[in-house]
C-alpha cells in the first residue's frame, strides 16, 4: 500500500497518505477532494557513485517542477 503526497487545491497545503486501490483522498486541513498527486523524491541512495551522475542529471533538467530528466506528466 503505497504513501502518496498530494497538494490541496483549496487550501494550498501538502500532505501525505496513504491510498488503497483508486480511492481519492480528502485534505486533512479542510476536509476538500479537490486534490492533487505529486510526484516524490526518491526513497534509496545509491552506493555505488552512480548517484553523483545522477544528482547531476537531475540538476541539468529542464523540469522546475521535478527532477526528472524525462517527466510523461509535464512534457519535459
């Protein structure tokens, strides 16, 4: 079961939670649906020396909102 963060539309702020199946979840702060997915940072590091290219592949992107070089959401 997978931990999402999610951005209120109506009161402007994140939190995170955990979500089963296809269920919207509500704000915690206001009660609102009107919510939306955002894309998380990593969770592991790697230790092999390959994080440093990519940390700098990441910088390199042309995506403010994330630090994918390749983001299906935004086009980047």
């Amino acid at each position: 079961m997978p931990i999402y963060e999610y951005h209120c539309e109506k009161c402007d702020k994140n939190f995170e939670c955990l979500v089963l199946g296809g269920d919207t979840p509500a704000c915690p702060a206001c009660g609102t649906q009107e919510v939306a997915r955002l894309m998380s940072a990593c969770g592991f590091v790697s230790k092999s020396g390959a994080g440093a290219a990519a940390k700098r592949a990441a910088a390199d992107s042309g995506c403010s909102g994330c630090g994918s070089t390749n983001c299906s959401s935004c086009g980047h």
